[in-house]
C-alpha cells in the first residue's frame, strides 16, 4: 500500500529530507547501529546516532563519545562549530585559556557549550571509570588537532 502523502503537509521546502518512500519522516538510529567513522582528538571513541553520514541531517552531528579512565584529548577546537555536551556519566575537564592555564570541572548530569574556534582538551578525571558525553554540534563533527600540551603544563592534572 503506497502512504498518502497528502497528509503530511509541511511548512517550508523539506524535499531534501525525504526518505526513499517520499515521505519527509523521523529516521531513527538504531542502538549498536551508530557511525564510529568520526574525527577524533587523540584516542576519543565517537559515535553518531545523528549526522550526515546516515542520516538525512546537513546542519547536526549528535553523538555519544567515550573517554577511557584517566583520558586526556590532544588540545583541539571544533571550528565553525558550535558543541553542546552533556555528561552521560562520569565526571569531566575541560582546559581553556591561552595556555590552558583555565578548567572547568562537570559531573553526571552537568551541561556545557562551546563556543566555536576555543582551543581546549577534554579530560576523564576519575582513573578507574569511564566517562560519556552526549555531544551536538552543528553543522557537523569538526576536529581541528592542535600541537599537544604536556601533562605538566596543565594545573591540577597530575594531582588529580
């Protein structure tokens, strides 16, 4: 049975959503299903449930990314893009400043945005557990890799 698509009536142009049936709908992702063929910033495991490569989106990358215990990135910046994260669970650092002399720390539950073009290193605090982040970014999954910064140079990392 062909679906009526008379129905379905939408404010502006939606064509390029349109799934093989014709139908502009919800696509769902699903669990065990997502991308792992993303940009990462030194040992970062990033998924995608949302994003240009399986998906109909062009303007959002919407993903899960898992930081090993006691897991630090290589400094990095997202362009263009502007990141929102939230921390699934575990408990989280990130460096900011001129020398990433600057942190902020977050736990399960916590929200943070990033502004796009901000050099900064995403960190694991807890050396025994996991961390997730729930990360949006639009228009996409941009990771530009800057030079590394030595643990030492980072306050409070050794001590943590």
């Amino acid at each position: 049975m062909e679906p009526d698509l008379s129905k379905y009536v939408l404010e502006g142009d939606n064509s390029i959503y349109r799934l093989p049936s014709g139908l502009v709908a919800p696509v769902v992702t699903r669990g065990g299903q997502e991308d792992g063929n993303t940009a990462d910033s030194g040992g970062a495991s990033r998924v995608s449930g949302v994003s240009i490569q399986h998906t109909p989106a062009t303007r959002l990358w919407f993903g899960k990314v898992y930081n090993d215990p006691g897991y630090r990135s290589v400094s990095h910046h997202h362009g263009e893009a502007e990141t929102g994260g939230y921390v699934l669970s575990g408990k989280a650092r990130i460096y900011f400043g001129e020398r990433f002399e600057d942190y902020l720390d977050m736990e399960t539950g916590d929200w943070v945005f990033v502004p796009p073009f901000l050099p900064h290193i995403e960190c694991n605090r807890d050396r025994t557990r996991p961390l997730t982040w729930l990360t949006t970014r639009t228009p996409e999954n941009i990771v530009v890799n800057l030079p590394d910064v030595p643990d030492a140079d980072l306050p409070g990392w050794a001590d943590r």
